[in-house]
C-alpha cells in the first residue's frame, strides 16, 4: 500500500482532530480543523451509525496517520508488541515512539513527524555517529541523535536551532540544546507517551 501523498489537513478532519501533521501550522488560525469542524467530503454532515469495528478501525487509522506508518509496517510493529511482555496496546505505543523519525521530532529537530523523516532520508541525521537514512531504525537506551557534520547550513536545522528553546521534550529523552544533540534515557512508559490515541481499540482490531 503506498503512503499517503494528499493533503494532510483533509486528513485532521476526516478524524476530528488535530494529529500535528503541519508542525507549526496547527497552532495557527490557518489549521483547517478551526477553520471548518466537518469532516471532508460531500455528505460530510450526514448523520451514520457508527459500529464498533468503525471505532476500531478509525483509532488504526489515526495512529497510522500520526506516526506515519503505512498498513504492513504497523501490522509488523503489532507483531512485535504481542510477543513482548506487557500490554500489547502499551507495548505498541513504545515501539512506534521509538523509531528514529519520531524522536528527531520528538526531540525538535523538525516541525512534524514528515519532516523529521525526510531528514532522516536525506542523511542529515546521525545515530551515534553514524549517518542513517532508515526512518523506521529503532533506537534504544544510550542511543545519541545528532545533526551530520555539515548539515547546519540547510533551512531546517536553522529553524530549529532557532526554536529549540521553546520545544518541550519528553522526560524520556535528553537534549543538549546548545550542541542539538539529544539522547535516549530510556524507553517511554505509557504516561511519559503524550498522545489521544486509545490503544485498547487497537488492541481490540487486531483480536477479531
């Protein structure tokens, strides 16, 4: 299945909330879920009968579109949540804020998830020293995240050097904001994990 190339916003309302899929943009009064609060489409405003397996799905989907995963990437990381000990719900949520484009964004390198993994892609990032341009690479205690030699010249890491300051980072992860470098402390728990997605209703899919 290919990934999703249209318009993030048309993705916000299909789900009725924001999913800070435009950095900076969503906190602005341009975000299309404060501008128009329906979902798209022509019968957008029509009342349907919403079933348990549309609730489930619909909660797939928005954590998909959050993380930017496509279907077989995340089918494989619920794999692995189910064989770890644990919730398998809790476990999911771990692994999916463990890949390394979520925690160059977590960590305010880029403004959203997609740019983070375009960075990544486009070999700006380090991984303990080492360039690695595979957004769904998993990264672990200790692990060091920092900025290629050579890339302070491009407009995102300009951006961010600029923003840092105002970023909040996760407790779980630490950042040198003078260097912009940051480091895994260790894995989140499910309380350090900010995010609306009820991982229960994965859980529940995935178990017909």
């Amino acid at each position: 299945m290919a990934r999703y190339t249209g318009p993030a916003c048309r993705t916000c309302r299909r789900h009725g909330e924001k999913l800070m899929l435009k950095g900076a943009r969503c906190f602005t009064p341009k975000c299309s879920v404060v501008k128009r609060h329906t979902p798209p489409g022509q019968h957008s405003s029509a009342r349907r009968k919403v079933s348990e397996y549309s609730l489930q799905l619909k909660e797939k989907q928005k954590a998909r579109h959050i993380y930017g995963v496509l279907e077989r990437q995340f089918r494989r990381h619920f794999t692995q949540a189910e064989r770890r000990p644990g919730l398998s719900g809790e476990n999911l949520l771990q692994i999916l804020e463990m890949r390394l484009d979520n925690v160059v964004y977590r960590l305010g390198f880029a403004g959203s998830r997609r740019q983070a993994r375009q960075l990544v892609q486009h070999g700006h990032i380090t991984l303990n020293g080492r360039v690695t341009d595979i957004p769904s690479c998993h990264v672990k205690q200790g692990d060091a995240i920092t900025w290629k030699e050579g890339s302070s010249k491009i407009v995102p890491y300009q951006e961010a050097a600029q923003e840092i300051e105002s970023k909040l980072i996760p407790s779980w992860l630490s950042l040198d904001s003078g260097n912009l470098s940051g480091q895994v402390l260790s894995a989140p728990s499910r309380s350090e994990i900010e995010t609306t997605i009820d991982e229960r209703l994965i859980v529940a899919f995935y178990s017909r």
